[in-house]
C-alpha cells in the first residue's frame, strides 16, 4: 500500500466509527481553532519580547564599554606619577650600589612613595611593583602576596596580563589583572624599567553594576582571543570561549546552552578590544507572558475538558447501543450464540435489537443440529478408518503364521497363535477408542515378536521408555499401521533391520502443558523426495478428507486430528539408505481425564 493510499485510508471518515467522528468534528471546530489562536499570540509577544530586548541590551553594553574604557584609562594614566619624584627616577637609574644599607635605603624610599601614592584612599589596586633594568624589584600591596619573582617578559608597549598568566598571588585569592608599562627616562630616551599594577577585577562589578543579574543572567568581558577576563561566575575567569559562537561583535542573536534557548548580547570595546557578553535564558525574557500563558491554558484545558466530557457523553448515549450491537455481532461471529441485545427504547434500535435477538435464536437452532449431524459423522468415520487398518493387520499376521505352519515348527506356531490370539483378544473385545499406553505398547510387542519369528536375525527392535506406561492413555491401533510398514518397505532392500521406539514427555503445544512423542525410527532404504513430498501434503491437508490416500500413516494422522485437534498427529522425517524415523505427538491422557474429556466406547463423542 502506498503512502497515499494509507493517508486516505487515515482520513477516511468511513474508516472511524460514528462516536469518534462526533468527537474529532467537535475537536476541530473549537479547539484546534482556539489552540492555533492562543499559540499564534503568544508567539508573536515573545518574538517582540526578543526584538526589543535585543536592540536595548547591546546600547546598555555600549554605554557600559564607554565607561570601562574610561576606567582603565584611569587606571593605565597612573603609572605617569613615578614621573612625579626626581629621586624616584634617580633611583631607577642607578646600575650599583656600593653597599646594602644603601640599596635597603633605596628601597624603603621606593617603596614608601609607591604607598603614598598610589594608596592614599580606597581604590581598586592590589600593589603596584616596580622592575628596574637590574633586575630590582620595588613594591608595595594592600595584602600580602605570592610568587612574582621575575620581572614579566619585557616589552616596549603597554600590555595587559591576566592572572592565569602570572604566578602572582594575593591572599584571600581576589581576581585581578595586570597593566604593564615601561618606565621611560625622558632626559635619556632610554627604558629605566617597567611598572606592573595588579588591578582588582571588582571595579568591573561597579561598572556593570546595571545590567549585572547574577540569578539570571551571565555576563562576562573577554579579549579577542576569547580569553574571559571577568566573569559574574568568577570561577569562569581564565577560561577560553569558543569565538565561532559569536556571529556578531556587536549585536544580538540567538544561542542554545544545555538544551535552554538563550539570547545573547555581544558589544566591543573601540579602545580596548574588550568584548562584553551578556546571555540570559528566553525563559525570564518572557516569565510575565508565560504567567498569563499558563492561566489561560489552564483556563483553556478546564473550558475544553468540561465540553469534551459533554460531547463524550453526547456521542455515547448515540453511539452506545449501536457499539453493543458491534460487539455482540462480532461474539456470533467468533461462534459464540449464548448473546442478549437487550436495549428497552422503542426507537429503531429497539426494533433492530429484537430482530437481531430472534436471528440469534434461529441461528443457535442451526449449529446445534449441524453439531449432531457432524459428530454422527465422525463416529461413522472413525469406524471406517479401523475397519480399513484391521483387514491389513490380520493378512500380514496370518501370512507369518502360515509360513511358520509349513516349516512344522511346532513350539514356533503355539507361540505365535499365543501372540496372535493375544491381539485379536485385544482387537476385538476392547470396543475403548482410549487404551492405557501399557495395552497399546504390549499389542506392538506381540505385532513385533510374531514377525522376529518370520524373520529372524534379520528384524531387531527396541521399546524404551521413563513413563509408567500404565498412568497414561493414547488412542489404540496407532503403532500397528506404522511398524507394517517399516518392516514391509525396510526389508526389501536391505538384508536386516532395526526398529527402535521412544516413549517420552516434551513440552505441550498448548501453554503449561506436557505433551507425549512416540518415536519410531528404523534403519530401513529411506522414503524418495516424491512420495515424501506427497506424505507431508496429505499430512497439512484435511485428514477426513484424504483418509483413503493408501498411506497407512495418513489414517493414523486422521483418527489422532479427529480425537485432539489439528495441531497433533504425525510427522514424518526421511534420509534416503539412512531410514526413517516418524513422530507421533499426542496429549498427555491420565485416567481422570478420560472420563472428564475423553469417552472410552468408539459410539460415543470427544467431550473436548
């Protein structure tokens, strides 16, 4: 079936019972258009939402830029006040010092300007060190500090360095970074040292103090390379982003981050190069709008789940008697008579369900006189197919008989008519269609030990089995036919045969329940492809109706459907000069349950 074909199906109102076309005619008149309404209004609010907070929020980071920009040329201007002190320079300028006390000297004057200037009042500085040209380092810090032993890698421009890239630490581990600037002496043109001021990051705080929402959203400074330099998540400083992330230096766009759709707000410093990010998640862009959105939905579902209770319940009282009268149909159907369509009204329905009653009635006559007539059948069937395996059971008996006569064989021929009257005792008094498998195993012994008589070393055979043969039943004149004709096709050909029987228990075809497999297997010529393809199409056909194939098998399969059902009987497995080896499956048949399913007499019916 095509897709098309399929999709008409689908859309087929023929296809749907009437029921559920009340309630989808409903569906699409009301809900469908309300739902797409509601939908369709809040998507174009928040699409507003979006346009508007992504053309403020990147002015707002503009602004902010503009005042970062001035900060850190404030901060960038205050190395200019060593040019203040004439000593401070001299100082900076000196290659040697004869003595200690001296350097110590220096150094205390070095280090007390550096204090008075640069931390007379509350500010963002951590310390400012000062590298001469040899290697000396001034300084002074408002808490103490770690490494920076070596003087940063020179450089003859002003650089920024952040604290991922230093070994410098402060107590208490306050975020920072570095500017670094060479000291020029302007009377020698030459580089008198370098001058590091470690710059708290929290002056950022300050400048982003507006738009900073540190619940909600992130916001961070970065330089080109995507280094962040300032994060509110300070665990964040030092990392690297990913700059193909960011389409746009100056902008909005959107971004996803673990699944949440985000916005994203990107603007670039102009002096320092510094871009500033600010992302937060569309879910607080839109947290009114969500409020009004969950009211009118939960509003929307009471409204719509009260009406459709209503059109259930209308289509129900329609649909209901029509439906009973489905499913009833659909009882007789399956064979099921025993039915009532027991609807009180007197409207249409009601004239139809007493029509429908009085067929039933009629119809329930019907099958049980066909049931009577059917199973008359069978008894007389069955009585044919036994009539048809004992002419040739006694020929062959009597043949083998005969022939130990002949030869004057005295004591052979008493034991013989012994075995031989045992199976017409067998045959004849015992009328049960049910024998325990003891009765039917002792008749195939006697069959089998007539005919060793007749051929001697030439026949074998074996009956092995674990089962109390006297606690189970099975049909009777089941083996007979089959051992006939292994004996009469395996020793044309061949100079000696074995015959081997298996009683067992294996898994029942039905669920929870054990089934019993008779095995016979000879080492006869084999069955050829033909006369197997033949047996197993007349085995899978209707056993009553191919009983007179002239296949001994096929009448043993006939009568074992007819007592338990299609799925039981024979099945037959060949190997050309190897033999053949037929299995006969049958219910397990203990003695309480040939009285409870089974009949014993062959004029009486199966209970099953």
């Amino acid at each position: 079936m095509t897709f098309k074909a399929k999709l008409w199906q689908w859309l087929n109102p023929k296809n749907y019972r009437l029921r559920s076309k009340l309630i989808i005619t409903y569906i699409l008149l009301t809900v469908v258009p309300i739902s797409l309404l509601g939908y369709i209004s809040y998507s174009q609010y928040t699409k507003s939402v979006e346009s508007q907070i992504g053309e403020y929020v990147p002015k707002i980071l503009d602004q902010a830029n503009e005042n970062l920009d001035k900060q850190m040329n404030e901060l960038t201007s205050a190395s200019e006040l060593l040019y203040n002190s004439s000593q401070v320079l001299s100082i900076l300028r000196k290659n040697n010092y004869p003595t200690r006390s001296e350097f110590l000297n220096d150094r205390f004057i070095m280090n007390s300007y550096l204090s008075s200037t640069y931390f007379t009042e509350k500010n963002n500085l951590l310390g400012v060190f000062v590298w001469t040209t040899k290697q000396r380092l001034f300084s002074s810090t408002a808490v103490s500090y770690t490494g920076f032993e070596k003087e940063p890698e020179w450089s003859e421009e002003e650089r920024i360095i952040l604290q991922h890239e230093t070994d410098l630490r402060f107590k208490g581990k306050p975020p920072f970074f570095l500017i670094v600037k060479p000291i020029q002496d302007v009377e020698n043109r030459k580089t008198i040292g370098t001058i590091s001021i470690a710059v708290k990051l929290s002056f950022i705080d300050k400048v982003l103090m507006d738009i900073k929402d540190q619940d909600r959203a992130e916001l961070w400074v970065m330089n080109k390379e995507g280094r962040v330099i300032y994060h509110t998540d300070h665990e964040q400083i030092g990392t690297l982003e990913d700059m193909t992330a960011f389409p746009l230096s100056n902008g909005s766009f959107r971004d996803y981050k673990d699944g949440e759709r985000m916005l994203v707000s990107v603007s670039e410093s102009e002096q320092m190069g510094w871009m500033t990010v600010y992302r937060i998640p569309f879910k607080y862009l839109t947290e009114q709008a969500d409020l009004i959105k969950d009211v009118v939905i939960w509003f929307f579902v009471a409204i719509v789940t009260a009406t459709i209770i209503l059109s259930v319940f209308t289509a129900w009282s329609v649909s209901r008697p029509i439906y009973k009268l489905s499913r009833l149909m659909r009882n007789v159907e399956k064979g099921n008579f025993q039915v009532d369509l027991n609807i009180e009204s007197k409207d249409e329905m009601g004239i139809l369900a007493g029509s429908f009653n009085s067929m039933v009635s009629r119809i329930r006559e019907l099958v049980q006189l066909n049931d009577h007539i059917e199973i008359r059948q069978k008894q007389a069937e069955l009585y044919a197919l036994q009539s048809q395996i004992n002419p040739h059971f006694m020929y062959n008996t009597l043949e083998t008989i005969s022939m130990a006569v002949e030869e004057d064989e005295k004591e052979t021929v008493v034991e013989m008519v012994t075995l031989l009257g045992r199976m017409l005792r067998f045959s004849l008094s015992n009328k049960d269609r049910i024998v325990t498998m003891s009765k039917e195993v002792e008749h195939i012994n006697n069959y089998l030990s007539i005919q060793k008589i007749r051929f001697g070393q030439r026949l074998q055979f074996s009956i092995d089995t674990d089962l109390e043969m006297q606690e189970y039943y099975s049909p009777k004149f089941i083996l007979q036919p089959i051992i006939e004709n292994c004996i009469k096709h395996g020793l044309e050909t061949r100079k000696g045969l074995h015959i081997q029987i298996r009683i067992n228990k294996i898994k029942g075809i039905r669920p929870n329940t054990e089934d019993i497999a008779i095995v016979v297997k000879d080492s006869g010529t084999g069955i050829n492809a033909d006369t197997m393809d033949k047996i197993h199409e007349l085995l899978c056909s209707d056993p009553i109706a191919k009983r007179d194939s002239g296949f001994g098998l096929i009448n043993v399969h006939a009568r074992i459907a007819m007592l338990f059902g299609v799925e039981y009987g024979l099945k037959v497995e060949s190997v050309i000069r190897e033999g053949t080896e037929v299995i006969i499956r049958i219910p397990v048949i203990t003695d309480s349950e040939v009285g409870e399913k089974y009949e014993r007499s062959e004029g009486e019916a199966y209970r099953g």
